[in-house]
C-alpha cells in the first residue's frame, strides 16, 4: 500500500498520485465491486461547503420532527449503505473534485441518516477506519446517539483529530421534536465521555427552531459547556409543507417560523427560516461563556485537526492552540494553472472576507476541481468566474 500522505503538493502531483492509488485498490476489489463503486454517487458528486457528504446508511429510523430526508425521497426505515470502506475509498478516488490527504477535502458523516444507530453503526466505524487508513482527510460526524467508551476509543484511533458535532437543540420539547432519538442528557453525557477521552467535542444546535431556541438556547450551552464541550455551531432550519404539518400536528406552535418563512414550499420544496439574528445571538452568548461559536460546520473540523482557516481570521476566530493558514500564494497558484495549460486572469485574495476571487477560461468541472484544491491549500473560500 501507499505509504505516503498527500501533503499539499501540486494539482498535477495529487491527480497522478489519486490515480496510482486507485489503481492498487481497485486490485483489491472484485469487478463486481468495482462497479459498484463507479456507479455510486460518491464517485461523481462535488463536496458541499462543509465538505464531502458520506451516507453510511440509507433512511433513519429517529423520526425527527423536523428533518427533511422523507420530502427527498429516503424511507423512515435504515439499512447500512452498501459498499464497504474499501469501495468508498475506491468511489472518492475516482471522484473528479475529490482532493485527498489530511490537507483535502473535509469529510462530514451524518448528512441524510443518523451514523450511529444499531444498524449503521458498524458502517460507520468502517468507513471512519478506511479512510483515515487511505486518505487521512479530516473527518467530522454529527450524532445524536450515546456513544460508549470502546466506541470513542475506536474512533478516536483511527482519526485522533476527528471533529464530534453532538445534536442538542431543545430539552423542554425533545420528546415531540426527537421522539425515537435520545434524552439530551444522555447526549450531554456522551459530550462528557468524548472530552475525557481527549476530543473536542462541539455542540451542534442545528437546527435553530425560532420560538423554541430564544426560550433554551442558553441552558443548553451552559449545560454544554459544563460537559465538555469546546465550541458550537449553529445552524438553520428549512422547513417543507410536510415538515410544517407534522410540527403542528405534534402540538408545537409554528406562528414563529411562519413570521420568517419568506414563501410557502412548494411540493417536497425546501425552504430555509431566516434565522441570522438568533444564530447572531448564540455564537455572542458562546463567546460569552467561553466556548468557541463555530458560524459553519467546516471550521469545526478544521479546528479539531489543528486548523484555522481564513474565514475564522477574518471573524477573529482564532484559537492559539491551532496553525494560521497559508498566505495565498498567486505566483503558485499561476504556475500550477500553467501546468495544466491554464491561463487564469485576476487572482485576488480578500482576507477580510475569508475569499479568493479567481478568472479562469475553463470547463466546469476542471473549475470545481481547482477550487477544492485552492480552498484546501490555502483554507480559503474560493470563488472562480
């Protein structure tokens, strides 16, 4: 196997060493398996901001209130996704936008199903193993299981720096909200049990209820805090007519939400609540207490892997336990393009925004490529025209 890690060496030496990698694993995997993984649309779909989105199940069986994975199509039901670690690892090396290493792109478990129910579990566990195994990408989870300590322990050996989001959104109102999932303070305890073990754990409040959060949301980090945990990220809620009618029908009141729905879903439509003064709220209250207010999920696993990144210098963010990020280099940048026979017009870095502005002349998908690689380097938003 590959020994050596991906550094930030250049886009032409990271292709040719995604290449010579897939190939020595695609030897392990059977045809049959192989296919599989070249089918699969982790081989094919670009990272969202947080990162690339793992399913290490299909549906999830919590039920939550609010969660949105019946209106895209995904039963109240789970079974463990299909391939196994090696042919997810396979299916990222042949993702074109994919940039790995422990510099590449950020890895975040836990988008569309609930990574540790007794059925994805093991799932997890083995994608958690192999891609720190193969890539060493940063990888964050977010849950709202207990964890024991064999499975912390586990975790934490095959990715020491791993980024835990434990979801805490209400205590009053958990039981119509979550109710399959468990007890906030069996979360808190599992907050608890990471810190010990030497993570970081970060509260995940996401997402903001608007007439719920106001009424717990500093409860909650206090009780947070108090547990263990580092940081917060916070988020928003995006409601559909389904997700608004189930909220009515177990009893709690939406007049709020309703106030700041800018237009009615249509169909399985998602729309988000304008939350931002709420969220401003929570991350003021979270400095406050001393607790690190994360505005995205992306920063907090670039923070537990020893990171920061521009955007967190710009909003003056910045943790003395973790590496600045990288001047952005525009000769670099130019000479790599060349490299790939691309000429790029104005390359301009806006520190104060955490954003890299570039022109380039090229087709999309090469596009979305150098900005991963740009933004991994360099741990800056990159927006290519």
């Amino acid at each position: 196997m590959l020994e050596e890690r991906t550094t930030m060496r250049s886009i032409a030496e990271i292709l040719e060493y995604k290449r010579k990698l897939a190939e020595e694993i695609g030897r392990e995997l059977s045809t049959r398996e192989r296919e599989g993984a070249l089918k699969d649309h982790h081989s094919k779909r670009a990272p969202r901001p947080c990162g690339m989105t793992i399913h290490t199940g299909i549906g999830c069986s919590l039920r939550c209130i609010y969660c949105y994975i019946e209106d895209m199509g995904f039963p109240w039901s789970v079974k463990p996704y299909p391939l196994n670690g090696k042919q997810l690892v396979y299916a990222l090396l042949n993702n074109p936008y994919f940039i790995p290493g422990k510099n590449g792109t950020l890895i975040a478990l836990g988008s569309v199903t609930e990574p540790f129910l007794p059925e994805t579990r093991r799932r997890t566990l083995e994608y958690i193993k192999y891609i720190s195994k193969y890539l060493g990408n940063p990888i964050q989870f977010s849950t709202k299981m207990t964890l024991d300590d064999k499975t912390i322990e586990e975790i934490k050996r095959y990715d020491p720096g791993i980024s835990p989001l434990i979801t805490i959104i209400t205590i009053k109102y958990h039981k119509k909200l979550e109710p399959y999932a468990p007890s906030p303070w069996d979360r808190f305890e599992t907050i608890k049990k990471l810190h010990r073990k030497g993570l970081k754990p970060i509260l995940f409040y996401r997402p903001i209820i608007p007439g719920i959060a106001e009424e717990e949301y500093m409860d909650i980090l206090r009780e947070a805090k108090k547990y263990g945990a580092v940081g917060v990220v916070a988020g928003s809620l995006r409601v559909t007519r389904l997700i608004l009618s189930r909220l009515k029908t177990v009893g709690i009141p939406i007049d709020k939400i309703m106030e700041r729905l800018p237009r009615t879903p249509k169909g399985h439509e998602q729309v988000s609540i304008y939350t931002r003064d709420i969220k401003r709220e929570i991350m003021r209250y979270a400095r406050s207490i001393g607790l690190i207010a994360f505005p995205e999920a992306c920063m907090a696993n670039i923070y537990t892997h020893g990171y920061r990144c521009w955007k967190m210098e710009a909003l003056k963010i910045q943790p003395q336990d973790v590496e600045k990020p990288l001047p952005v280099d525009i000769k670099e940048i130019a000479r790599e393009l060349g490299e790939l026979r691309i000429k790029p017009g104005v390359i301009k870095p806006l520190y104060d925004k955490g954003l890299l502005l570039i022109d380039l002349k090229t087709n999309r998908n090469m596009r979305k490529l150098l900005a991963e690689y740009i933004k991994c380097k360099y741990k800056i938003c990159v927006r290519i025209t």
